[in-house]
C-alpha cells in the first residue's frame, strides 16, 4: 500500500493530465455561450446558444469521472478506468465535487490493484481484466461511495447550510472571508454550492417596498461574484507570472481559465487544484476570501445570481467589483508561486504501463 501510494502526486497529474482537454473544450464552448448570449444567465431556450452551452455543459460534466477514471489507471491500469470513472461520476452526483471525485480515483486504483493480485486459475486470466476486475471493482467502489460517503456529505451540507444562515449579516467582513473561502474551497463542489445558493436566495428575495433585493443582499452577491471568478482568473495569471513552475497543459488550462472566470466558471482552476492541491486549494482560498472582502468593504453590489465580471452591466459600484477582483487575484497568483517549485515536463506521467502480465485484450478459451 505504501509503495502505491508513495506516486500519488504522480496519479493525480495523470489524472489531470487526461481531464484537461475535457475542462477547456467543455469550458470554453460554455464560456462562449453566456458571453455571446449577452448576459449573466444560461441562454434562453430554443436558441442555438443553449445548445452551446449543453454541449460545454457536457464536456465539464465529464471532467471529475475522467479525472477518478485515470487516476485509477494511473494506479492500476485499464482495468481501473470503469470503476474509477464510474466513482467519480456518483461521487459528482451526491456532490462530493471534484474532491470526492480525487478520493473515488484513489479508491478505485487501491480496490482494482489488490483485486488483480488474487491468484485464479489459467482459464480466468484472460477475461479478469476485462470482466471480473472492473465489475467487482465498480461494485465494491460505487457502494463505497454511494452507501458510506454520500449519506455524510449529505448532512454536513445541511449543516453547513443551517450555519452559514445564522451567520446573518452582522458582520460584513467575516461573512466576506466565510462565504469567500467556501466558495473557492471545492471549486463548484458542495461547499461552494452551498455559498452560491446563500446568496442566490438573498438576491432572490424580493423587498416588496422597493421591488429589488435589500442593498445587504446584493452585497454579498457581489462578494460571492468575486470569489467565483478568482481561482481561475489568478491561476491563469500565476501561469503567466511564472511560467517554469508550471507544465504546458497547465498553461493551457491557465489561458482557457481566465475565459472562464471572467464569465463565472469556477471549475477552471479545478485540474491546478487537482494535481497540486495542498498549495493550490490554500491560494484559492485566501485569494476569493480577500476578494469577497474587498467588494463588500467597496460597497459593490450584484444583483445577478452569477459571477465573474459579465454582471458587470447589471451591477452597483462597479470600479469596487473590479477592483476586488483584481486584488482577490493577485493575492492568489502571488501566494501559490510563492509556494510552488518550478517543474520539469515528464511526458510520461503513468500514461505507459509495465505491467503487461494482466493487460491484454487477448481472450484465449484454450
């Protein structure tokens, strides 16, 4: 166990390695479609655009079961690509996000590996890794995940949920950090989900003395704005700032990121997150939370349940909403190159296997 696990870093990059082309074609092409819609919204049915944005759609959802389905290959070969995947899509159901998706991956290569271990006789080999191993392994990793881990995320999301209500609004500036660094913590995961809908719900109700959301309201959209945009905009930038401390698909996924954050995808900072997330998820964090800060100590306001600056044309105090943007990124690009070191490219990052004893597609009834 120790030995499997002592290349995790090297799993997870090729993880994300293969996720990559997913989060910027998806996340391009939905970018696109907000942007070309001409507002903070999905695009209105029967149009050309919606379709746009399901396809984009269609590729981010994919993202976190490839991101399980090669982590597990990484660790186990090809017979760990369906019950990682498959962990990851239900991980992604019951909203684990991303981060239970990196868990399902690890789950899945560990089961596959000690399941390819079991001594059977000549006759079996040919079709365990095909048959056997990945629906024993899907069996064994989506009961996992369905059974044991979806029933606790469940309720600490209530709970959360109960706790960030009574928080109230007494306090801009810790609401600011709270709602700053859930946001950026699981990048369009549960946590941030629940930050989002807080503030959603506050835009959404309506003063019936004034016909709008309360000015507090539309505050703390506008700090939730700010946080949502900041990961991946201050990831592109940290690529940008310091090259050498990041591999070419990052610096891909760097410039498809800023797109992305500019129109409210989270989700693009998630494959920085996912290889290196001891330095990058702290980054994140402390750059959304001092964004979200900045907007409510600049009295911005957001009336659109969305983030990113395509709200702008919709938004109060816009040079403060700009402005704590540009401070939430900086502080994050600046933070996670402080702590990164520089990398040297490896082409090879588990995409080949040694092991050729158990891979074979050769099906042999002899």
């Amino acid at each position: 166990m120790g030995e499997l696990l002592k290349d995790t870093r090297k799993h997870l990059m090729t993880g994300v390695s293969y996720m990559i082309p997913f989060v910027v074609a998806g996340g391009v092409l939905l970018a696109l479609s907000v942007l070309l819609s001409g507002s903070a919204a999905v695009p209105a049915e029967g149009t050309k655009l919606l379709d746009l944005f399901n396809i984009g759609a269609a590729g981010l959802g994919l993202m976190v079961p490839i991101l399980a389905g090669f982590i597990a290959f990484s660790m186990a070969d090809r017979p760990g690509i369906a019950p990682g995947a498959i962990g990851g899509y239900l991980a992604n159901q019951i909203g684990a996000g991303f981060l239970g998706g990196i868990v399902a991956g690890l789950l899945a290569g560990i089961v596959v590996y000690y399941l390819k271990k079991i001594k059977v006789p000549s006759i079996m080999r040919s079709v365990m890794p095909i048959f056997v191993i990945p629906l024993v392994g899907t069996f064994i990793v989506g009961g996992l995940v369905v059974w044991v881990v979806g029933a606790p995320i469940a309720g600490i999301m209530a709970g959360m949920k109960a706790w960030l209500e009574g928080l109230g609004t007494g306090n801009l500036i810790v609401l600011g950090i709270v709602l700053g660094g859930m946001i950026a913590f699981d990048m369009g995961g549960p946590i941030n989900k629940v930050a989002y809908g807080f503030g959603a719900a506050m835009v959404g109700t309506i003063d019936p003395a004034t016909g709008m959301a309360s000015p507090m309201a539309l505050k703390i959209m506008a700090a939730i704005g700010v946080a949502i945009c900041t990961p991946p905009i201050g990831m592109g930038v940290a690529t940008l700032l310091a090259p050498k401390k990041y591999t070419e698909e990052e610096k891909e996924a760097g410039k498809a990121g800023i797109l992305m954050g500019m129109i409210g995808i989270t989700e693009g900072a998630i494959p920085f997150a996912a290889a290196d997330p001891i330095r990058v998820i702290p980054s994140i964090i402390v750059g959304s939370a001092a964004g979200a800060v900045t907007a409510m100590i600049m009295g911005a306001g957001n009336p659109a349940p969305w983030g990113g600056w395509i709200v702008l044309p919709v938004a109060t105090g816009k040079i403060g909403y700009m402005v704590a943007t540009l401070v939430g990124v900086a502080v994050t690009a600046i933070m996670v190159n402080v702590l990164k070191k520089p990398v040297s490219e490896q082409q090879n990052t588990g995409s080949e296997s040694t092991d050729d004893d158990s891979d074979e597609l050769d099906i042999s009834f002899e």
